[in-house]
C-alpha cells in the first residue's frame, strides 16, 4: 500500500526545506511545487492527501488554489500559511474552504497535528460511503435538508464554528452532529455551558492545574482543552465569558497551546472548536461587551439554526419522535388531528425544547393515549380573573352588590385579599374541570405556585 502524498507550495526554498524534511520524517510522500503554475500542473495529473500552500507566491495568492481546490469538488483537504499576525488572511481562507493554517514561523509540532487530522480525513473520507448521513437534527423541511447538508460539508473543515439560534432551537445538536460526521468522530466531544462556571473557577476548568497550585489542588487536573485534545470542544452561551477569560481563551486558540495553573511550560492541544449563543455577538462586541478579536477567531463561519416556527411543517414529525422517545416501547401516544393543527398555530417562543415540554406533560393527561388539544395546555398569556366564566355546572359565587360611595374597610386586608386570591383559584379550578395544571396555565403561575397556594389557602378538591 502507497504512502500517503502531500503536495507543498511555497517559493521560500528553506521553508519548503524544513516542510519535505518533516513529512518525509513521517513516512509521507511528498512533491513541491514554488508557484502556482506548478501546483495547478501536479494536482492535474494526481490526487493528493493534502495541499500545504503558502499565502504569497509569486505568481498569485495560495486562497486561489484553495478557491480552485474547493470548485472542483475535490475531497483533498488544503492548508495555507499565513505571516505572523495575519489573522485576516487565516480567516479569509478557512471562509474559502481551506481545511486549516498555519502561521509562520511554522512549529514543527503543529505541523504534524495539522497533518495527522487532515490524514484522518482523508482516510474517514474513503471510508464512508455515499448514503445520506444519520444526523440527530430531525426535519424534512427546505430549511432543515439545507442546515444538515452545511452540516456535513463544514464537518470536513477545521475551520471554528459559531452557531446562532434562539434557546431550544438545537444548538448543541448541530454540533453534536457536526462532530459525529467528522474525521474526529472517534475523539472526544466535550460540551461546556460557559454560564455555568464561576468566574474565580474558569480558568482551572478550562485549562486545568498543577497539584500544589492553590490551596484544594490535591491532584494534578486536566482541563476542557485536555479532555478535548484531538476531538471537539463546543463551548455553550459564549457570550457569557467574562472579558478576563476571553483573553486566555483567545491565546489558547491562536497558539493551540494552553498551561496549567500552576505549570511553566505550555502544552499543545489538537482541538476542533464549535461556538454556540443565543446573543447577537456582534452587537456585544459594539457595546464593549466582547472583545473584537475573538469574536473573528470563533466566527470564521456562522451556522444558524431557524427557529421552530420557521419550520412548522416538520412538527408532525418532530412530535412523532418525541412521543416515541418518552412514551412506552412499542406503544407511543399519538396526536389527534386537532391537537397537531394547534401545535402549528403555535408560535413556540421555546422551540424545539418547549414542544418537548409540552408533549412530556400532554401525555400525563392524554386518555388511551390520544393527546388532544385541551392536553396541550398551550400557553395563550395570563388570563384575568374576570374572563375566567364558570361552567354552569358549578354554581357561581354570589354577585356582591355595588360598593357605596363610602364602602367600609376590610378588619384584616390579608385576610381580605386571601379570600379574593381563594375565589380566583376556584374559578380556574372550576373552569379546568379541577385540572391543576391547565388552571396554573390560565392563572400564568406555575404548577407549584398553584398547588402551594391552594394549601394555604385551604382549597381541595371535591369528591
């Protein structure tokens, strides 16, 4: 079996020198080419594993074969390299479709990295066969077919990706499947919800230290970036990272190295990154809420997600599978005709995530599990005590007669306005047939704000 070929472009004969030498080093075939005009030749005539250009050539920029490279359909992954500091020029050719960059002067260990992931592309590449990917994001609509196909054409890349989408709408899951499609499929995926970590802890979280570095480092620990070397890191509600730590997070990315507290040496780590946020980063980075350079590190290329109601057509499906997930094996409940009609008018403002919800608790009250709409609870906003009609079935309260000019003073006003909070409750109550959940719906308070107040208040429910 042949070795694996990688085609190097670069007209600095020293640099291209060092470049033969290393690959050779790794068992890798290897041709070189010191202007474009060649390398177009060579790739003309054979398929390689991987291009390595330089930026500037002589006779044109390297973002050209990268361009040319991608037109063509080819599946050959493409690296440049960039001057130091030229981040622009890194960005402008992952956005072209390069696979990943380097930057001058050029880290012997970086470059194996580099080459070893792109390797295992290739060979992932050659391997799976052209069926359409299994991807955990569910829909059949335009939208849905459009985002799982960017999916799989950005899962080639090492390029950072920044997801966009409202809460709920699958952020996660795209990159989940982003990963999954990849030649790191095999790595680890580790998925970090940035809101959640204390300030004073993020940079041991992230990072990791050394026994001894502070007072409770009983242990030498691994951070997010270990846990992750050689797969992804997705790192959740980015926006939430205070500016100190956007600061490290930036130099771990730009030198692929990050130490631990407590260490003196930096140590590489071979992580692919994926971002995620509700927020609009752009006008955070305007409003000084987040720093500008990092925000184009992690931003090379935006997927948005749509929201749920964007896709309504795939509510029938995407309840389908929800309802199998949770219910019984071998017998789901199912949706009335009525019931999937009102969860399409339905705006979701929580998405994918409250059509979740809302299913979960449909099917408590669903009878021979067939969910109809009064089981959906469908939020319509709070409703005012006074638009609350009670069935006739259940006698009203009597009418209290028009208040005099000069009405008299309740004895005790907590007494007054826990009788006033009881008659409200029991309108709703009465309402829902005594339907807990439906009459916290109609109220706009919880289900345990209800079931609280109605035991202090004494309210039980009839025979």
């Amino acid at each position: 079996m042949s070795s694996p070929r990688i085609l190097i472009v670069d007209d600095e004969a020293d640099l291209r020198e060092l470049l033969e030498i290393t690959l050779l080093k790794m068992g890798l075939d290897v041709d070189s080419a010191d202007c474009l005009t060649q390398a177009r030749a060579y790739l003309a005539e054979q398929d390689y594993d991987l291009v390595l250009t330089d930026m500037r050539l002589p006779d044109g920029l390297g973002i050209e074969l990268v361009r040319e490279v991608s037109a063509d359909n080819r599946t050959t992954p493409i690296a440049v390299i960039t001057a130091f500091g030229s981040a622009e020029n890194a960005v402008a050719a992952l956005k072209a479709g390069a696979f990943d960059y380097l930057s001058k002067p050029v880290r012997v260990e970086q470059l194996r990295q580099m080459v070893q992931s792109a390797l295992r592309i290739d060979k992932r590449s050659a391997s799976v066969t052209p069926a359409a990917p299994s991807l955990r994001l569910i829909g059949e609509s335009a939208a849905m077919r459009d985002l799982r196909a960017q999916i799989v054409r950005l899962a080639r890349s090492m390029a950072p990706i920044a997801i966009t989408g409202e809460s709920g709408s699958g952020k996660e899951l795209a990159a989940r499947d982003m990963h999954s499609q990849s030649a790191r499929a095999d790595k680890p995926f580790v998925a970090v919800n940035c809101g959640a970590i204390p300030e004073a802890l993020m940079e041991a979280e992230f990072f990791g230290y050394r026994k001894g570095a502070f007072t409770g480092a009983s242990d030498d620990r691994e951070g997010f970036f270990q846990a992750a070397n050689g797969g992804t890191l997705l790192l959740d509600e980015v926006a939430d990272l205070p500016l100190a730590m956007q600061v490290k997070l930036l130099r771990a990315i730009q030198e692929r190295r990050v130490r631990k507290i407590g260490a003196t040496v930096e140590e590489p780590v071979d992580v692919r990154l994926i971002s995620a946020t509700h927020q609009n980063l752009a006008e955070w980075v305007e409003q000084g809420k987040f720093r500008q350079d990092l925000y184009y590190r992690l931003n090379v290329i935006e997927l948005r997600l749509p929201p749920l109601r964007e896709r309504l057509d795939d509510i029938g499906l995407l309840s389908q599978a929800i309802l199998a997930r949770l219910g019984a094996p071998g017998d789901p409940a199912v949706l009335s005709a009525a019931a999937l009609d009102a969860l399409r008018q339905y705006g979701f403002p929580g998405n994918v995530r409250e059509l979740e919800n809302i299913l979960e608790r449909a099917m408590a009250f669903a009878d021979g599990g067939v969910i109809e709409v009064a089981d959906l609870a469908l939020k319509s906003g709070p409703v005012a005590a006074s638009d609350i009609q009670v069935p006739a079935s259940v006698p009203a309260p009597d009418t209290p007669a028009p208040a005099p000019a000069e009405a008299s003073l309740p004895n005790s006003l907590p007494d007054h306005m826990d009788e006033v909070e009881r008659e409200v409750i029991r309108r709703a109550l009465a309402k829902t047939n005594f339907n807990r959940t439906q009459a916290a719906e109609l109220l706009g308070v919880s289900f345990r704000q209800l079931r609280y107040r109605m035991q202090r208040l004494g309210i039980n429910e009839p025979d």
